[in-house]
C-alpha cells in the first residue's frame, strides 16, 4: 500500500489510478528508488559509509572459480 501510495505521489494520480494501470515494472522502479533515496538519507547523515570493497585476492578467487566452470 506505502509503494502504491508512492506512485500515486509522485505521479499526481490517485491510488486506484495506480492499481488500474500500473505494471510490476513501475513497482520495481519504485522499490529501487525508494531504497536510493533512503541510502542518499544515510550517507547524508553519516550513517553508511562506501560500499566496501574486496581484497584483491578473493576477486581473483572469484575470477578463477569461474573460469574453470566454464571450461
């Protein structure tokens, strides 16, 4: 209901609008959007940081692994 409420927010349509006519796509984009405005909240307050980043070692590991499967 929240994502739906959303949609219709941010579209300038009503809710019912929303469930006539909105796809699993448009739903999709919400969620993903939502999340981005929650993480920009969060590196905005100091809350997260970067995402971290692998050692070079277990990319590589990673990187063998699959070469292998696909031999």
């Amino acid at each position: 209901m929240i994502t739906i409420d959303s949609i219709a927010h941010r579209y300038g349509c009503l809710p019912s609008e929303v469930m006539q006519r909105a796809t699993t796509w448009d739903l999709y984009v919400a969620d993903i959007a939502a999340q981005h405005e929650n993480w920009q909240y969060d590196q905005a307050q100091g809350k997260s940081g970067p995402a971290p980043i692998p050692a070079t070692e277990d990319l590589q590991s990673m990187l063998d692994q699959v070469r292998k499967k696909s031999l």
